[in-house]
C-alpha cells in the first residue's frame, strides 16, 4: 500500500470513529494550498468535503477560522456547513492526521476563471452581506484606522529589501527565481508611486472581522450566481473595502475582462445595496486599494526563495497575471475612479 493508498485508509477510519459516516468512497480531492483535500461519499449517497491539516498546524487557529465561517452562515451567508465530531468539535485528531469535515458543494466551480455578466453583482452583493454580517462578531465592532495601516508602504519597502538580501545570497540566473528578483527591484523603485497612491485615500477606514482569504480559489459559483465562500481565516480586522477590490479585481478578471471598470461598479452597487454602513468614500477606494495592495505584496516572489517547492507553473504564471494586473489597475486607476464616482454621486 503506498502513501496515498494510506491516507485514504485513515480518512476512512477517521469518518467512522468521529463523525460516524460509513464511506462507500473516499478519493482525493482539489489540491489546497497547505491541506490534503478529500471527497468522501457515505452510504445514504452524500458527499463530504473532507480537509486533511499538516502537521504542525495551529489547530486551534483552524477552529477560530471553521467558527467563523459557521458564524456566517447563520448570517445567511452561502458556507458549507460543518459536521461536528461525536463529541461536538470541528476537527477531529487521530494519530499524526487532523481533519475537518464539511458539506461538499455540488456543480460549483472556482472564480478562478474570471468574473463576467451577473457574477460582478452577485459576487457584490454577497460580499456586502458578508460584511454586514460580519460587523457584528463577536471579534469587536467595526473600528477606524489610518489609511497607510490598510496600505503599509512602509512594511513592504521592508519585506521586499529582504527578500533582495536573499536574492544576493545566491542570485538566481534564469527562470522564475529571475524574474522575481527583477520584479521585486522593480517594486522597490515604484514605492514612491505606491506612497503617493495611498495618500491619495481619506485620512481613515474602516477595518472590521471579514473573511481574510478571499480569493478566486475560496469563492465557488454555480452559473451565475455565488454557490459558496470557503477557507475562511481565523478573527482578525481589515478593511472591507480592501477585501471587496481583492475579490473583485482579482487579477484574472481584471486581464480577461476590457470593461472590468463598468463590472466593478456593478459589483460595488450591489454592494452598497447590501452593507449600505460602509461609507460611499471607502467604496470609491476600492480600485485604489487593490492596485495599491499588488504594488505592496511580496507573494508570489517570496516562494522563490521562502519554499521553492511551491513553486509550480500554475503559481509561476499567477506571480506574472498579478504584475501585470497591478500595472493595468494603475494604468487605468482614473478611469475606474471616475466611473465609481458617477455611481457613487
């Protein structure tokens, strides 16, 4: 029996002693970004979204981040539901695996391949109600902060010197290892520029309990219309403009889509409709913000030389869409501006 083979075996085990779901199958599942996924189907015909943790992982963080999701769907917000252990917890151990058990989303696929159509409002109005939902955790109420802690051009000039200082340990001579080096000097010189975008933000934003991962991989759509909000991460405030502009101006909808100015305004109408306590200046920053977070960012650069391993051709080509997408956001940063402003006016 090899590794795989083994795995399965022990996931299997796992439902039946902890959760008591008798599977009839049990296969792997979508690749996660630091999680084995498995997809489990039980004997009345249901499948289960099973999520394998390394180990070393902060078990307790895992459960902050499932309670919070759980929070959300009392909200209304489309997440899977959770299966609890026998005893009533949301992982359950055994021997070196950890798991987590969920509802699998049927017929969804990822936003990976880009918004279009009724997915700008639907995706919108969703993270509005998120948002609203949200604001009223248990984690602390919506409060102020300054711009720059929202879009820290500071930490970043930092994060990417030190990133070069590894760099010049070994400098790298050709392919993606390269190219980060090249870009992440690039990042460095364009921080006046960044400093200058983020001036231009009102004085202070708000921050607030939001999702904390939401990216094209955690969103699940059926159609048009949103299907399910995933891997959530544990409590933690930021701005909800800044999560708004990170899911929408996602960078392979902004390189895919021409008119993505005119789709975010539909997003952001929709959710304005839906969290209408978010002042309408923080939703005019939308663009900005997003454009301001790729120019401050470090990943996917980092790998190069933080885990080679992760280095695949898929996160090779989402490290190039991601500059270029930063320089489309800068390029036509008026346009967009100018078009949320007729929205919002």
């Amino acid at each position: 029996m090899n590794g795989a083979e083994s795995n399965v075996m022990v996931v299997a085990g796992i439902l039946t002693l902890f959760y008591r779901i008798i599977p009839t199958a049990v296969v792997e599942g979508p690749a996660g970004t630091a999680t084995r996924n498995y997809v489990a189907r039980d004997s009345d015909g249901a499948r289960w979204f099973v999520k394998a943790y390394p180990t070393g992982t902060d078990l307790d963080a895992e459960r902050q981040a499932l309670e919070l999701g759980q929070f959300a769907r009392i909200g209304r917000i489309p997440v899977p539901k959770v299966r609890q252990t026998l005893d009533g917890d949301l992982i359950a151990a055994a021997g070196r695996m950890a798991v987590s058990v969920a509802a699998y989303v049927e017929n969804a696929q990822t936003a990976e391949g880009g918004l279009s159509g009724d997915r700008w409002a639907a995706v919108g109005e969703t993270v509005g109600r998120l948002h609203r939902t949200l604001a009223r955790h248990p984690a602390g109420p919506p409060r102020r902060v300054p711009a720059r802690e929202v879009c820290d051009v500071k930490r970043a000039r930092q994060r990417l010197e030190r990133l070069l200082v590894l760099f010049a340990k070994g400098p790298p001579a050709s392919g993606f290892p390269a190219w980060a080096r090249e870009t992440a000097a690039r990042r460095v010189d364009a921080l006046p520029a960044a400093a200058a975008m983020v001036k231009g933000l009102r004085t202070s934003l708000t921050v607030q309990t939001v999702h904390g991962d939401l990216a094209s991989p955690n969103l699940l759509l059926r159609g048009q219309q949103v299907a399910a909000l995933i891997d959530f991460r544990p409590p933690g405030h930021r701005s909800p403009a800044w999560e708004l502009g990170r899911i929408v101006l996602d960078p392979r909808t902004v390189l895919a889509e021409p008119q993505w100015p005119t789709g975010l305004a539909e997003a952001v109408d929709a959710y304005r409709a839906a969290n209408p306590a978010l002042p309408d200046e923080e939703l005019l920053a939308v663009p900005r913000l997003a454009a301001g977070y790729l120019a401050c960012s470090v990943y996917p650069l980092s790998e190069a030389v933080d885990d080679p391993a992760a280095v695949t051709p898929e996160l090779e080509a989402y490290g190039h869409n991601r500059q270029a997408a930063m320089a489309e956001l800068c390029e036509r940063l008026p346009e967009a501006e100018e078009v949320l402003h007729d929205l919002l006016h």
